[in-house]
C-alpha cells in the first residue's frame, strides 16, 4: 500500500494505517528531534506528541512531502521545548547515568578499541560543538549534515526563505569549524582541522 | 524583496562562503560549479576551508543512525476511528451556553423592569396624593351646595305650610289621642324609608372611598332639614293639639322626601371626580408584558437548565 492511500485511509480515522506511516517514519523523526534536542528522553517524548499532533491535524495536510510535512510538526515541537528549557533547564539523571554506562565502543563490533575510542571523541567534540549552536543554525545543521535535506527541503520543513537556510547553515558551519580547533589536540591527527 | 536586499549586502566573502557551501552540498548548477572551481583553483586559503567544512560534514554524516527507543505508534483505543459523538455530548455546549444566555436575559430584563417599576411607583404616590386632594375638594364644593339648597327648600317649604296650617285649623275636628297615633305611625316608616333611600342612592353614586364622607354630609343635611321645617311649624302652629299633630305628620310627610331628594341630588349634580391623568397614562399594559416576559425568561431558563443537567448527566 502506498504511502497516498495510507495517508487517506488515515484521515478517514484508520488508525492502522497512520501507524503504518508511524512505523515508516518514526525513525527520522527521532533521530532529527535527538540530534536537535541532545537528550534522549525528550527526544522521544517530542517524537511522540509529534505523531499525535499529526494524527490530529492529518485533514490539514493537503498532498506533498508527507515526511516533511511530519519534520516540520517536530521542529515546530522543538523550538517550543527549547524555549521552555531556556526559562527552566533542567537535567535528567536517567540521562547522566546512561551515557555513563552506554559507550558506542560498547555497541560497535566492527572496529577495534582504538577507532572506536577514536570515533568517540570525535563524536562527542562534534556533538557538544552541535550543542553550542543556536538553536536556529543546530536545526538547520542536523537537517541539512545529519539527516542529509536539500536546502528547498529544510525551508519547507523549518518555514524559512531560502537565502535564510543558507546564511543560517555558513553560519553553523564556521562555528562549527571554530568549536571543533578547541578540541585540536585531543582528537588523532586525521581529525584535526 | 528583503531577500534580495539581504543578498546584495552580503560581503563579498560571506557570499564566497555560502557558495561554497552549496558547492558542497550538490546545490549548484552545473555553471556555477564551475565558476566557482575556477576561482577555487587560485585560492588556497578556500581551498583549506573548503576542506574543513568538508571534514566537518563527514563527521556529522557520521554520527550514529540512533534506534528508536520504542515504537511510537498509536493506541488503537485511544485514537481509533472515533465513533461518532453521543447527542448529548454535542448538545451539552450548546445547552450551557444557551442557559447562560438566558439568564443573562431574564437578570437583564428582571432588573430594568425593577427600575422602570420604581419610577412608576414614585409617579403613582405623587399621582394618588394629587387625586386625594382633588376629592376633597369635590366632596366640600358638593357639602355646601347641598346645604344651601336644603336650606332655600326648607324655607319656603316651612311658609307654605305654616300658611295651609293656619287656613285648615277650624274645619279639623278629631281627638288629640287619635291624631298623635296616626302621627307616629305616619312620621317613622317615612324618615326609615326616606333613609333607606338616600342611603342606597348615595351608594350607588359615590365611589366606595367617598362613601363616608358623603353619608356625613347626607346625614347632615338631613337633619339640618328635618329640623328646621319642624321648628317653623311649631313657631307657626297657634291652633290646637289636632292642628298640631296634622302639621306634624305632613310636614314629616313632605320633609323626608324632600330631603330624600336633596341628599341624593347632591351626589348627582356634583360631577364625580375623574380619575387623575397620571394613572391613566401609567405603563400598567407595559407591566404585564414585562412580567410575562419575565415569567417566559424564567421558564425558559429553569427548562434549559433542566435539560444541560440531564445532558451533562447522560454525557459523563
């Protein structure tokens, strides 16, 4: 079935075909909202009310990028969720705890201790400098670098011009390149800049 | 337009930047990917940044694809195809709001009708207190008319029977016991009659709070009347005790009529007192209708709420 038909039988309250499109997307939403967010459990209570939200404005949608359209709802969700843990930052302990104890050289087999301690920290300069950034120029960062959208994708989904898309992302980007020289020295000689 | 503004005051190098961006991302047409690789040919400086953003972007490319912790998916339960809404439910908004609007109607109306009856209640006291007044003086002005008539009849009433008196006195020849019997059954069923009479009259003229006042002065002038005529009879009678007795029973004859008359013309020819023009033009019909506005409002208040209770019962 494809994703059109689902997406009618959805509107017209066919609950499993939504979750046919849940299942289809559910991944993307997450991993944008993660990577925006940086914390594992809001991540996954946006990605939730991100669905439901969608669900309940499915009549609304009117054809076109239906992943897009499903992003859009998500940033939208996470520019509220920033704001609010602007006035109130909090957090977990859950989440302390599971970095602590849930190394990616833990779950990767492929390489040796070496890369993959290697790859760690890069990953973990790569994902504070990410957490430094504005808000506005982090979406666009994850939307454009992680999760890998045309510029014309990423002013759809965020509501932006164009021009704003580009001037956001060379922004985030000399940022990024400024954050990551700080971390010159603990990364290997491949990582440096 | 503020696009185009933006654009065409962005530095030079800023505009480098963004192009070369693109020229990373693939967002470049095939022109201007060569424009720029020609200019890039001769900049070793771009070149150094061209690596570092390229770099940089593997590395974020890199970044773990993270598993979705759960599935997010729907409780068919919770969000399945939603059955359609219970009447009830449906109706209950439209219940309370439409019983909060009544009852903004009715405490609205209920209450100008409150005001408008207090202007009317202080215009119906000046109005009563004018009409008191204007009684009075009805009743006064028809007081001393009916006393001063009573007064010209009696006197000349009183000379024309002292003068039939006087001319009958020697042909009369009957026993003094006879003629004070026949006196007395004759002088009393008249005065009860004649009584009776003024009094029922006087009921039906006067008006009920005039009642009083006008069987005073009746009953003044009555007596006023039936004294007077009896006084100039016995000034005037020189004769006998059967001469007397005579007078006596036509006089009481002829005063009680007379003073029926008097008493009960009066009332008449005074022209009764109109009620005054203020209550006339009083809202009384007004009244009614806003009380039985007022009573529609509350009925109508009381059955809609009757009914969101019923339907806030039924909807849970």
């Amino acid at each position: 079935m494809d994703e059109t038909t689902l997406i009618q039988k959805a509107k017209q309250g066919d609950i499993a075909a939504y979750n046919q499109l849940v299942l289809t997307y559910q991944q993307d939403v997450y991993n944008v909202t993660h990577r925006i967010m940086g914390v594992p459990q809001t991540a996954e209570d946006i990605t939730q009310e991100t669905f439901i939200a969608a669900y309940k404005a499915l009549n609304q949608f009117r054809g076109g990028n239906f992943k897009a359209w499903l992003l859009r709802i998500g940033t939208n969700r996470c520019y509220d969720a920033l704001r609010r843990y602007k006035r109130r930052p909090q957090t977990s302990l859950d989440e302390i705890t599971e970095q602590n104890e849930s190394p990616a050289f833990l779950e990767s087999k492929a390489d040796t201790p070496e890369k993959q301690q290697e790859r760690t920290d890069m990953e973990n300069a790569i994902v504070v400098c990410l957490d430094d950034l504005p808000d506005d120029q982090r979406i666009v960062t994850v939307l454009s670098d992680v999760e890998e959208y045309s510029y014309k994708e990423i002013a759809e989904i965020i509501s932006v011009s164009l021009g704003t898309v580009k001037s956001r992302l060379n922004r985030a980007r000399a940022k990024l390149r400024d954050c990551l020289q700080r971390f010159r020295e603990l990364l290997p000689s491949r990582y440096r800049l | 337009m503020f696009e185009f503004l933006r654009e065409w005051v962005k530095p030079t190098a800023v505009k480098r930047q963004e192009m070369m961006n693109a020229y990373l991302d693939g967002e470049l047409s095939s022109q201007e990917r060569n424009a720029f690789e020609r200019f890039l040919a001769d900049d070793e400086a771009l070149q150094q940044e061209l690596a570092d953003r390229e770099m940089i972007k593997s590395q974020l490319r890199q970044l773990p694809r993270l598993a979705v912790p759960r599935n997010f998916i729907l409780d068919v339960n919770i969000y399945g195809r939603p059955a359609r809404r219970p009447f009830s439910q449906t109706a209950y908004p439209i219940l309370r709001g439409a019983t909060v609007m009544a009852a903004f109607v009715f405490v609205f109306v209920f209450g100008f009708s409150m005001f408008a009856g207090g202007m009317a209640t202080e215009g119906a006291v000046y109005d009563s207190v004018a009409f008191e007044q204007s009684v009075d003086t009805a009743v006064e002005n028809a007081a001393k008319t009916a006393v001063e008539e009573s007064e010209v009849v009696a006197e000349s009433e009183a000379a024309e029977e002292s003068e039939e008196a006087a001319a009958a006195a020697a042909p009369i020849d009957r026993t003094p016991a006879d003629g004070i019997v026949a006196t007395d059954e004759l002088t009393e069923p008249p005065m009860a009659a004649g009584s009776e009479m003024s009094d029922g009259a006087v009921n039906e003229e006067v008006m009920p709070e005039e009642e009083g006042i006008f069987d005073d002065t009746a009953t003044e002038v009555e007596e006023e009347i039936s004294e007077s005529p009896v006084a100039a009879v016995e000034e005037s009678t020189t004769g006998t005790d059967d001469t007397l007795a005579t007078e006596k029973t036509a006089t009481a004859t002829r005063v009680v009529p007379t003073v029926t008359a008097t008493a009960t013309a009066a009332p008449i020819a005074t022209p009764p007192p109109t009620p005054p023009p203020q209550l006339r033009s009083a809202p009384s019909p007004n009244l009614s209708d806003t009380q039985l506005t007022q009573i529609g409002l509350l009925l109508l208040f009381l059955l809609l709420l009757t009914l969101t209770i019923y339907t806030r019962k039924r909807s849970g």
